[in-house]
C-alpha cells in the first residue's frame, strides 16, 4: 500500500517508465503529518505524492488523493481498508 514516493528518486522513476498495464484506478493516500520531518529525505513525500497523482490523472488514470490526519503509522487498518473500498467501488 505504500508507494515509497519518499525514496530519491522514485519520482522521477515513475515519470520515466511506463507502466506494462495502464491501472485502471489508483488511490493514493498520506497522513498530513508525514512531510513534517527534519529529515530531508522523508520532508518531500507530500509534494511527491500530489505530483505524482496529477501525472497519472493526466494520462487519464481514476485517481484520488486522500490526505489524513496523522503520520504514517496513525490508523494505518483504516486508511487501506478506506483505499481498498475506494478501489473495490470502481
């Protein structure tokens, strides 16, 4: 469930492969604490996950961004299963 849109690199990864199967849907969904971090690495999620939701909305992909309160570990069985029906609906 966790894209890893924190890892150097991953962004710019995505943008630059394309996928064997054009998902139907993708859901993606962050805590609203997760960016605020000393570390630099982990501070870029957030820009990193709506970039990367815009880019694949663009290619005509269902998606949606859910921000939630909290970090990563906050309600962690609530938001999959929130992702999981969200993907079961369409």
């Amino acid at each position: 469930m966790s894209g890893s849109l924190w890892f150097p690199g991953m962004k710019e990864y995505i943008f630059s492969h394309k996928p064997k199967r054009q998902p139907d849907c993708m859901y993606f969904s962050l805590g609203d604490k997760e960016n605020k971090t000393r570390n630099p690495v982990l501070r870029n999620v957030r820009q990193n996950t709506e970039e990367t939701q815009a880019f694949y909305q663009d290619k005509g992909i269902d998606t949606v961004f859910q921000l939630n309160p909290g970090n990563h570990y906050d309600h962690a069985a609530e938001r999959t299963a929130a992702g999981i029906t969200w993907l079961l609906s369409r």
